[in-house]
C-alpha cells in the first residue's frame, strides 16, 4: 500500500522492522542549552517503553521528536524504518497517537467534537465516525452522555479519557503519552492507570510513556528508560534498575522515590 505523496509503502504492511520507532545518534539543543546528548533508543513493537528520569532530562524531548514536533539537530528518527523529514511527518503521524498532560483539548469543541476531529478533517463517512466514537466510549469507559460536554464541563478524569480516544480515533500503530496522569488526584489516577493497562494490553499498541513517578513505570512498563541530563543512563525492567544498577544514580533515583510495599507487587 503506499502512502500518499511519498511513494512508500504504509509501515504497517511493509517489512517487519525489528523497532516500532528508533533514534540514531539523535540529539537536540535548544539555544545554548542541550536537550539531549546524541542517543541511540529503540522502541519494542505491541510493548510499553517508559521514559522516567528527573526533571530536564529529556523524556519530553524525545517524545516531541518521536511525534515530528521539533526535528533533531544531529541523528536520524525511524518510524518502521522510515526516516521521519519534514517532508513525510503529516502522512506518518497519522500512524501516531499523542495523549498530553491534562488532556490538551480544545476548548471551542465537545468532547466527542475533540475524539472525531481528524477522521472529520480526513472525511471519513459519517457512519464509520459514529460507529468508531461509540467504541472508544466503551473502552475508555466514558458515559455517552457526556461526548456533548464541553471540556470545562468535565473532570480532569474524563478530560483525560477523551484526551486518550482522539489519540485513538484513527487506530494509530504508536502511541505517546506525556505525563498522561501527572495532574489528577491519587484515586482518579489508580483508576485510570487501571484502565490504560487494560486498554493497552487489548490493543496491542506500541506504547511510549512518559512519567515522573517510579511505580507508575514499574506498573505499565515492559520496558524502563532511565534518563539524567539528556542521555540513557540504564535500560531495562524495574528488576534490573533494582538489582543490578548501572551506576550510584540509579540507585538513588529508585530509592528516593520507592517504598518496598508500593513496589513489591509491580516487579517485574
């Protein structure tokens, strides 16, 4: 199948890349100030990477450049093998789900206004539209009554939900989530992350997420990213991290925020 205006077959039905998305040497400096220290990263196809480091390390960064938001300033980005330019980001980001912290709705449009957004700018037949609004409602578990609110009319909860299914409208092969939960209180975020790991495991999505929160990591990831100062210092299961560090600030990292009850059950 190819893709419109490129010439190259759509990422899903070409080869079996071993890397849903990879970086190659990628770094970025924003004026004087680096972002991210060139990198290679890998990210496992129908699995969920976490990014997690202190604050200015670089997880949003990469995040931005896996969605094409800002281009790196040295490397390359593969998405399914294909370099991301400026010329194919608009056909491959189609392929892409983004989720920000609070949600990022529009505030002029409803909820179901903000889930149907791109699939109405594409055309999609009315039909297919409403069929595909109905089931993310029952995923994401929000009540049909309220894709006619407006988003200062929800809670932050059901901002995040809908936030979660515009990601999802177009069926996307990635998904990336920045902080998805940082903002709510702690019994709306235990059910939702409840709720994400149910919806990524019935997806089978490829899944990159970014978090501040330790336990949050070890609960949604396959894999763990820690990062300091824009570069990787260790890769791998929480198990790992825990055991074998790769050096003294891994240690610290996991122990300034863990206590062995939260975690004991979400090792991996």
């Amino acid at each position: 199948m190819i893709v419109a205006g490129l010439g190259v077959t759509h990422p899903r039905l070409g080869v079996d890349f071993p890397a849903m998305i990879e970086f190659r040497g990628v770094c970025k400096s924003y004026g004087g100030d680096v972002a991210l220290r060139p990198m290679d990263l890998h990210v496992d196809p129908s699995r969920t990477t976490v990014l997690i480091g202190p604050s200015g390390c670089g997880k949003s960064t990469i995040l931005r450049l896996m969605a094409g938001l800002v281009r790196p300033d040295c490397g390359v980005v593969l998405f399914r093998g294909f370099e991301l330019t400026p010329a194919s980001i608009m056909q491959f980001r189609r392929f892409m789900g983004y989720v920000i912290q609070e949600g990022g709705l529009f505030a002029h449009l409803t909820a179901g206004g903000n889930v149907t957004l791109m699939a109405r700018y594409l055309r999609w037949p009315r039909a297919r539209i409403e069929q595909r609004l109905r089931e993310l409602a029952d995923l994401a578990r929000l009540p049909p009554s309220m894709l006619q609110r407006y988003p200062a009319e929800l809670s932050g909860g059901q901002r995040q939900r809908v936030s979660l299914m515009r990601a999802l409208m177009l069926d996307p092969d990635l998904l990336l989530l920045d902080e998805p939960l940082g903002a709510l209180d702690p019994m709306v975020r235990h059910d939702l992350q409840e709720d994400l790991k149910r919806i990524f495991a019935e997806l089978n999505k490829t899944v990159v997420l970014v978090t501040h929160d330790i336990a949050e990591a070890a609960f949604f990831g396959d894999t763990i990213v820690l990062l300091r100062e824009g570069s990787i210092v260790q890769r791998g299961m929480l198990r790992e991290l825990l055991d074998r560090p790769a050096d003294e600030f891994v240690s610290q990292f996991v122990n300034a925020q863990r206590s062995p009850p939260e975690l004991a059950g979400r090792n991996r």
